[in-house]
C-alpha cells in the first residue's frame, strides 16, 4: 500500500480531510472529546460533511444522506469493526469540562455565551431590515423617484 493512498476510515474513498471519530461538540455543548490523534480518521469531504456531530456508528448504519450504508458501501461492517478496534486500542481523551473549572466561571461563561448568540440573533434581524431599506431606496433611485442627495 502506496503511504500517500490515505483512504477514508468510513467509506474507502481517497481522504481530504480529517475527522472527530467522537463529536467534540454536541447539542451545541462541548463533549469533552479534543482534537487529538486518537480522536481523528481520515475522512472524505462526503462523510466528513455528512456525518457531521453524530456518533460515527450510528451515522454509519444510519439513513443520513451519504452515508456508507445509504451509498451502498460494500464493506461497511468491516470498516465499523476496524473503528471500534481502533477505539479499543487507542482510546481518545475525554475531559469533564464541567468539573474542571469553577462552577460560577462555568455558569458565567455559559450565560456570556447564550446572551452573545440572542445578540448575534439581534444583529442578523437588523441586517436583514438595512438591507430591505437599501434595496428600497435603490429602487426609489433608479425609478427617479429620488435623488442621490436624499
């Protein structure tokens, strides 16, 4: 085997990218799960992308859009088996977060991070009404309805 033929772990596609074996986020929360070697396969774009967050397994077998069972790939079950060996062997590190701080910064980082996504919320929203206001006035202006001094 050629060591520049890095195959994909799920599907055996020539590889272009890496992936998280396990999610290091989920439900929009941290895993605990880093990016570390025994955390990473080589992926293709296909799986990388549609796999995404879930569980490899359970992607793997599972109805997602490109999957290695809805693409039909022949030696899923020896792929899935290589995985978990891989899993056994090298096991990925895994940190309780959670418990690894201050429960009050926990708690503060948590309510910064839930107020910075209802404020980026916000901002889309008032993006979206600028960009009406400007389309509108565009219009205004290439009707001749206004000038450009207004």
């Amino acid at each position: 085997m050629d060591a520049s033929d890095v195959r994909c772990a799920y599907c055996g596609d020539p590889a272009t990218e890496w992936d998280h074996l396990n999610a290091i986020v989920r439900r929009k929360r941290p895993t605990g799960y880093i990016s570390e070697i025994h955390n990473l396969v080589p992926a293709c774009g296909k799986c990388n992308q549609s796999k995404g967050n879930k569980p490899w397994r359970e992607w793997m077998f599972g109805p997602s859009p490109l999957s290695p069972a809805s693409r039909g790939v022949g030696d899923i079950k020896d792929r899935a088996e290589r995985l978990a060996d891989y899993e056994r062997r090298f096991h990925p590190v895994r940190i309780d977060l959670e418990a690894s701080v201050d429960e009050d910064l926990w708690s503060a980082y948590w309510g910064a991070h839930r107020r910075l996504v209802e404020e980026m919320r916000r901002c889309e929203e008032l993006a979206a009404a600028v960009r009406e206001e400007i389309s509108s006035r565009v219009e205004l202006l290439r009707d001749g309805r206004i000038d450009s001094g207004h």
